[in-house]
C-alpha cells in the first residue's frame, strides 16, 4: 500500500513540474551560432518558436519564445552582433524568463562550467552575477521582487597565440 501511494505522490508531482528548457551551455553555444542555425537549434530542438523579427540597421534579430504548461514565458533574442575590424562577428544572445528558479540554476551552472564570477552585486531592480571566461563574459539580472530574470551572453574576441 505504501509503495503504491509513493508512486502515486511520484506520478503527480512530476507531472506538475516544469523544467527550464535552456541551459547555460546551451546558451554559449547559441552564441557560436549563425542567427540561421541558432533558430533551428531553438525550434527543432528546444521548442521555441518565432514570435516576431525586428530590422535593427540592416541587422535582422529574431525574438523567440515559449510558454510552459503553468504560463511561465520564456524568450529568447538571437541576432544582436557586432562586427570587427577585421571581418569577425562577435554575437550577443538574450534570455528572458518570468521564472526566477531558472535564473537561479543558471547561476549555479555557470558556477558549475568554471567560469569566473566577477562580480556580485545589485542596483535598483535586480541582483547583477558577472562571469567571464576566455570566450564569452555572461550577465545575468535577478529581479529582487523575484518576478522575472534575463541572462546575456556575450561572445568575446578570443586571441590566439601560436
């Protein structure tokens, strides 16, 4: 009886969970991406879908979202870029949740990756994480009314030497 009432309790909770449907790797490799293929990572794979597309200066930037089952939306915006002097693009990619337990295991697996926070602080709104490593420097904002969050990811201009 009470192994039955266990799986039972098991059943309806994790039928009630809604898990994030990014994470912070995800991201980063986004910002590898050309805008083309990051949007067929995010359609195929993670179900987002196009929400609306925006002509920034010739830039075409593409807003993307997805609602879970509790209305909990998340988007994400690909196609922020800048270009260098020498021909390279270094991309930005947001993401946006109304869910501020994602942006807490997002911090935990940018802790998690190695990379190095810089910096942790606040102002007005939101409690600000800085990471940074060699390839990208990642922000991430927590409202303090625990109502939402947003994580950018910038690509940096990597150095090589031979």
């Amino acid at each position: 009886m009470k192994r039955t009432l266990l799986i039972a309790l098991l059943l309806f909770c994790s039928a009630t969970l809604f898990a994030q449907s990014i994470t912070i790797n995800d991201l980063a490799n986004i910002s590898n991406l050309s805008n083309a293929e990051a949007h067929n990572y995010l359609t195929l794979g993670k179900k987002f879908k196009r929400r609306y597309l925006q002509d920034v200066n010739g830039n075409s930037i593409e807003h993307l979202n997805r609602i879970g089952p509790d209305n909990k939306e998340e988007t994400i915006v690909i196609g922020v870029n800048s270009k260098l002097s020498s021909g390279a693009v270094l991309r930005t990619v947001t993401y946006t949740t109304s869910t501020p337990q994602h942006i807490i295991n997002l911090i935990g697996q940018a802790k998690h990756m190695g990379l190095i926070m810089k910096l942790h602080g606040s102002d007005v709104k939101n409690d600000i994480y800085l990471f940074d490593n060699d390839f990208f420097h990642i922000v991430i904002f927590l409202n303090h009314d625990n109502i939402s969050g947003s994580v950018e990811v910038h690509q940096k201009e990597y150095l090589g030497f031979d």
